[in-house]
C-alpha cells in the first residue's frame, strides 16, 4: 500500500439526531446525537492513525460534517437511495483514483482500535484476497 493510492476507509453516517433511535427509551435526543457524535470521533480518530489510509465520512448533517472536519476526514453528502446508493459513489471515486481498496466500517464502533483495522489489512493479505 502506498501514500500515493491510500486503502479508503469510508464511513457512513446518518444525521446525528437520527441515530440511536433504540436508546430513545433510555436517553433523549440530544444524548443519542451526542453519543453519535462521539462514537463517530472515535471511529474517525482510530482510522487516522491507520498507516497508509484516507477516511471519508458519506452522509450525516453538519454536526457529522464538522466532526469530519475537526478529525481531517474528508466529508461527502449522502446522495440517498439506502446505504448501498450513498456509498456507491465513494467506492467508485476511491477506485477510479487508484485505491487498492475501500473498507467501510460503521460510525459506532466504540471499541475499535488502530490494531483492529491494521488486522483486516493484514488479513486481506494485501488486498489479495
């Protein structure tokens, strides 16, 4: 894996106060956005620290949008159509600019770790698998 054609991690969000819905019976609005919003910081700080890798955030709202910014991800709009048609358009740009790979990990992952990501890479075995 090279700088020049970096893996592209993409990682699609939905608008900060439409996520959590499951935990409306335990947080209100404002606690599930937060919780969002802090997960996908998380999220975007482990991918920052992934040698060789470049993270974009699909979709989400200004508040997903600024948490993008604030962690050096590149933002784009979610383009609608379900999680399929939003992503579809950064896999297609990722590969037309010579990425030799997408890895699409959800904006929730509380536990996740650089060496999590550094594992599927491995794995991958260079993407040759």
């Amino acid at each position: 894996m090279t700088s020049q054609h970096p893996l592209r991690i993409l990682v699609p969000m939905k608008p900060a106060y439409e996520g959590k819905t499951r935990l409306a019976g335990v947080l209100d609005a404002e606690g599930r956005a937060a919780l969002s919003l802090h997960l996908l910081q998380h999220v975007l700080s482990v991918a920052s620290r992934v040698a060789g890798a470049e993270t974009w955030v699909i979709g989400g709202d200004v508040w997903v949008q600024q948490v993008a910014a604030l962690e050096s991800a590149t933002w784009q709009p979610d383009t609608g159509g379900g999680l399929n048609e939003a992503l579809r358009p950064a896999i297609l740009t990722a590969f037309e600019a010579g990425a030799p790979a997408i890895l699409v990990l959800p904006g929730d992952l509380g536990l996740l770790t650089p060496g999590d990501v550094n594992d599927l890479v491995r794995l991958s075995d260079g993407f040759r698998k």
